[in-house]
C-alpha cells in the first residue's frame, strides 16, 4: 500500500514540474512579445558618409586667394602654390612658392622723395621647405548637413625671399586647417608668418611679414 502510495506520489510531482515549466515557457514568450512591442523602435536611420583621406602620399595646393603684408610695404595680393609629401597620418613636409608685388614703403609716402626701389625690384618672391604636424584632427559641420572631416596643423621650416635684387635666408611658422570634401580634394586656409632680415632702409632690420592664404588641394 506505501509503495502505491509513493508511486503516486512521486506522478503527481512529476505532472506538477511539466505544467510548472509549461507554464513558465508560456509566460515568458508573452513577455517577450510584449516587451518587444513597448520598446522596439521604428527609426528610419540616416546614412552618412564622410570624406577620408585618400591613400596617396602627394598632395599639391595652389593657393587661388592670398594676401601678404611685408612690414613698411603694405598688404598686397599673393598667389602661389605648393607640393606636400604625408610621411604618416601625423606628419607631412611641403614645399612651397609664392610671389607678390610690394607697395610703397612709409618713408617713401611720408618723405615723397625719389622712390626707393623700381618696378621690378618691388617683385618679391618666396620659396621654403617646411615640416608640419597635423595636432588636432576633427569635424566641421555645415548647416546641419554636411560634416566634414578636418585637420589643425602646425608649420614651420626655412626658405628664401627675393627682392630688390637681394636674397634673404628666411624662416616661416604659421598654423592652417584643412577640409576634406571629397577624398581626392580638400580646401586648406593658412596664416603664417615669413621672418627675414634686410637693409634696405640702412640698418639691419629683422621683419615679420604675415600672409594668409585659401587654396585648392588634390591627392595622387
């Protein structure tokens, strides 16, 4: 009779487990569902596709919009262009050329004596070889639509100027900032300072001539 007994027992816990996971798989599928349909989003999402740099190394800028002012010259237009190597993501050498025409000096508009330098002597030219580091490297947005891809670079390095039938051991440092709109095509806006000694008026005299010029740049 005990043995009917724990046999029945032992059933009816048996049945009781089955309906118990039974139960629990059913209610566990409900909630899923249920969960799914509070929380799953119906989101369009946007697909965005920025400008990477290209592959290439070389890189050549010719600069479309440029000014310089030469200390007691003035501020005149200057055009030119450059050709840039990309050693790493962080580091590229350029070498640069660009050319101007000085105005008259201070002393020439105050004294209003004879003129100090000829027409072809008041043609100045640069060339230098420089180094730079591209520091902080980031995103532009325009207008809420556009990002792009973008680069805060320092630069420096040593060159020379021509004028008034002279040359001058010159030294630049500047800073620029580089848009890539296309991974082939950027815009590049620099500002930098040219450094060179002249005797022009009689003395030594060591310069500061700033320049500041936007550009069109392509990689090959």
């Amino acid at each position: 009779m005990e043995t009917g007994l724990r046999r029945i027992h032992v059933t009816l816990a048996g049945l009781l487990l089955a309906a118990s996971a039974s139960f629990a798989n059913i209610a566990c599928a409900q909630g899923d569902t249920t969960i799914d349909e509070i929380i799953s989003p119906d989101l369009e999402r946007r697909e965005i596709r920025e400008a990477e740099i290209d592959s290439e190394d070389f890189e050549v800028t010719v600069y479309w919009g440029g000014i310089m002012s030469v200390e007691d010259f003035g501020s005149n237009r200057m055009i030119g262009g450059s050709l840039a190597y990309h050693i790493n993501e962080d580091f590229f050498m350029e070498a640069a050329y660009a050319q101007t025409e000085l105005g008259e000096s201070s002393y020439e508009r105050l004294s209003g004596s004879a003129p100090l330098l000829t027409e072809d002597e008041r043609d100045l030219s640069l060339y230098n070889l420089s180094l730079a580091w591209n520091f902080l490297p980031g995103e532009i947005f325009i207008l809420d639509r556009w990002a792009l891809n973008s680069n805060l670079y320092l630069i420096g390095g040593i060159g020379n100027t021509s004028f008034a039938d002279e040359e001058y051991f010159t030294y630049n440092v500047g800073v620029g900032v580089r848009m890539l709109t296309k991974d082939w095509l950027t815009l590049r806006f620099d500002v930098r300072d040219h450094i060179f000694e002249h005797e022009i008026f009689g003395e030594p005299i060591t310069t500061n001539n700033l320049s500041a010029q936007l550009g069109v740049s392509i990689y090959f």
